[in-house]
C-alpha cells in the first residue's frame, strides 16, 4: 500500500470522535477492568453493533493515549500482512510513541495475528474487534493461545435502549403508575424495533435490510465460497420465521432439496459465526444424547427478524424468548432448552450442574398449566429450588410442591439483571 495514501487515511482515522452523543456502552466498564493485564483483548459481534463506537468511547474514557485504526475502510483494500511494518513506522511518526493499539475489523487482513503477537511480545497494549467469531478464535488459536481475553457486543440492552430514548427511572421496587406505564410503552417499541442502533435512530427498515445482506454477501456467502445463494437465504428465512422453536437438520435438508444435513449444519455455523442465528441444545447428561437432538434458534435482533421472517400470530410470544435469549447471551450464560414430559425454555448451566431454570411466556393466564409444568419438571430433575417465569406484565410468587416459582415481568428482569 502507498506509504503516503496510508498516512493521509490514518489522519483522518485518529482525529478525536465526538462521544457525546454516543450511547455508553455497558460493556465498557468490563472491559476497563482489563486495561492493566497484559491480555490481548477481543471484541466480537455482528455488524453494526457498534464495535467502532465502543473503541472511541474507551479512547476517550480511559485509552487517551493509543492508535486507532479501522481496517473495514475501502482504502485498506490493498494492505496486506506485508504492510504492518510501514504502519507501524507511520503511526510513530505521525502521532508519537504510543504504547496501546486498538484495531478495528481487523479480520479482513490475512495473517495479522502475527503482528498483533509481535506487538504483545513487545509488551504493547492491544484491542481488537471483530466481526467473525470462527475466525477470530481459528487465528488467535494458533497464534495467542492463553494471551487473550474475548467479549461479545450485541445490539442495544433494553437498558442501553432506555439511554437511548433519554429517560431515566428510580428504583424498580417503588415505581409509580405512570413510571411503570412509560417503561412497559418503552419495552413494546424496543420488543418490536430491537437494538441496532442507527436503525433506532433513522427507523428505515431498508438499514436493517441493508446489514443483512451485507452480512450475507460479504461475511458467508463470499468468505465460505458458496455457490448456492438461494438455498442459505431459505435456511436464514426458515430460521427467522421459527425463533424459539425446535429445528431438524434432516427436516430442513428435504425443505431446500439439498443431499446432505451436514451442509445445513455447516449453514448454521456460518450464521452463528456471522452473529446473525444461534442454536442451543436440549440438555443431557450424556453429550452423544445432546448431540443428536434438535436444536432451538434464535436470531440476533427482534427488529430484523420482524422484517426478514414470516410472522405468525403468535409471534409475540416468541420474540419476548429472544429478547430473554439475547440477555443471557449479554449476561455469558452457558444455555440450554429442558424436554422431557414437559419443555422449560432456557435452563442454564455453570461448570457441571443446572444452576437456573427460566420459563418465558407473553401471557401466563392462556398456558398456566403448561408453563408451570415445565418449569416444575425442570426444578424437580435439576434439584433445584426456585425458579423463574418471565411474562409481559404479570408479578408475583407462588410455591407448588415445594418449589418457589418467581414471576416477573421481562422488562423489570432485563433492568435488574443489566
């Protein structure tokens, strides 16, 4: 690359970004915590999720002293490995000796692992972002095992959200009438337009339209070279349309005339890879079980998914499980669905034993016994004492056969678990 083009694109990368009117990101203050550890740290997610914007809010905030470079530029298309070093030496010679870098997209440059071990080997201070989970853990696998740290961005919290809309509320415990109508009115727009953030700011649906096939185009159907666009836009059309509901490789391999389930399961990791879908697993003890049972999906945003997917009537119920998805995927659970009898929509595990069990469901009164008894089944298998029953808007507590049953609505759950 042009030594004097890259300078030129690395002025205008590093002047400083007005940050007030960006949305503080939660994760920032996690990641703070690692400022002083000599980790490579990785930030991962979906496109647009607003990894650029989390850079800029920690430069300001507490990496003042470091250089920013934003590799999904169009004028990086003809950097290669080889270019580094000049990068490196224009760096220095334009803004000084500086001992953190912070690499945005950095996945788009083949082999830069091995520049980023190199900086970490001088004992430099390095963040990277990401939009490929599968890449991203293939390289530093092989180049910065055990010098790393990872962290996941998804699109806005419902807390995130709140900032957003600028309002701001007490505790949840004394909220008045009106204070509570306002979150539940603010909850119904943010269960129905998700957390992307400029598509919350423009409200055109071609944005999000835009981001998918972005994703699409350039992050699968390009990076794995498949030949095949029409049957990967069935797979996502299917899985958008089924959010919240058991999937059959098999089933779907018959559904897009394809001669292999292997290549759907392919499809999937591409996706999860991508961010955009993902699966979790019926849980069993035995591992060969849990292979080979279906998988439930979910999609990265409710806001996209209304627009990409098929909708039923009873759709709302479904993107209320994502919404409570999406934050314990925020929250770094390790998930899991429970069928036995009955179904319990998320039971989540910490090292070996299920620590948790959560029902989901829009209205508690039109599938009471239903959702009590999986949630019921769940306790009683996993030894476990209490468990949760998310709703739209109904509270309360009961205890059945011992076992104490919290019910709360998502919106307050989100906000207390932030």
């Amino acid at each position: 690359m042009d030594k004097e083009k890259l300078k030129q694109l690395l002025i205008e990368q590093n002047q400083v970004k007005d940050i007030k009117t960006m949305i503080p990101r939660e994760l920032t203050s996690y990641i703070q915590n690692f400022h002083q550890t000599p980790f490579i740290v990785i930030v991962s997610g979906i496109r647009r999720s607003g990894k650029s914007t989390l850079l800029h809010q920690m430069r300001s905030k507490f990496l003042k002293n470091s250089y920013y470079v934003n590799f999904d530029d169009e004028r990086f298309v003809q950097f290669t490995v080889d270019d580094f070093q000049s990068l490196h030496e224009s760096l220095i010679e334009l803004f000084g000796n500086k001992d953190v870098f912070l690499f945005d997209e950095i996945q788009n440059i083949k082999s830069w692992e091995r520049f980023v071990r190199r900086l970490h080997d001088a004992g430099k201070k390095i963040y990277v972002t990401g939009s490929n989970a599968s890449m991203l853990s293939k390289e530093l696998g092989t180049h910065l095992t055990g010098r790393h740290i990872t962290f996941s961005l998804y699109p806005f919290s419902f807390r995130e959200f709140l900032q957003f809309k600028q309002h701001s509320f007490g505790s949840l415990n004394k909220l008045t009438t009106e204070q509570r109508g306002i979150l539940k009115k603010f909850f119904n727009e943010y269960l129905e337009k998700g957390g992307f953030p400029e598509y919350l700011q423009t409200g055109k649906e071609e944005y999000l339209k835009f981001v998918y096939e972005n994703i699409l185009y350039r992050d699968i159907i390009t990076r794995y070279n498949l030949t095949n666009e029409k049957t990967i836009k069935e797979v996502v059309y299917y899985a958008v349309s089924n959010i919240g509901k058991e999937i059959s490789f098999n089933s779907l391999r018959k559904l897009t005339q394809l001669t292999s389930a292997t290549t759907i399961k392919e499809y999937f990791e591409y996706l999860e890879n991508s961010y955009l879908t993902f699966l979790i697993s019926r849980y069993n003890r035995s591992l060969k079980k849990q292979i080979y049972y279906n998988k439930k999906v979910y999609f990265i945003d409710t806001g996209m998914a209304k627009i990409l997917g098929f909708r039923a009537s009873d759709d709302i119920g479904r993107m209320l499980e994502n919404v409570v998805f999406l934050h314990l995927k925020r929250l770094n659970k390790e998930i899991y669905f429970h069928k036995e009898k009955y179904e319990c929509d998320f039971v989540i595990r910490k090292s070996i034993p299920i620590v948790e069990a959560i029902q989901v469901t829009y209205n508690l009164q039109e599938n009471k016994d239903r959702e009590i008894n999986g949630l019921l089944e769940a306790l009683q298998m996993y030894k476990l004492k209490e468990g949760l029953l998310l709703t739209s808007d109904q509270e309360g507590e009961l205890t059945i056969n011992k076992k104490k049953i919290i019910i709360k609505p998502v919106w307050k759950w989100l906000l207390e678990t932030s």
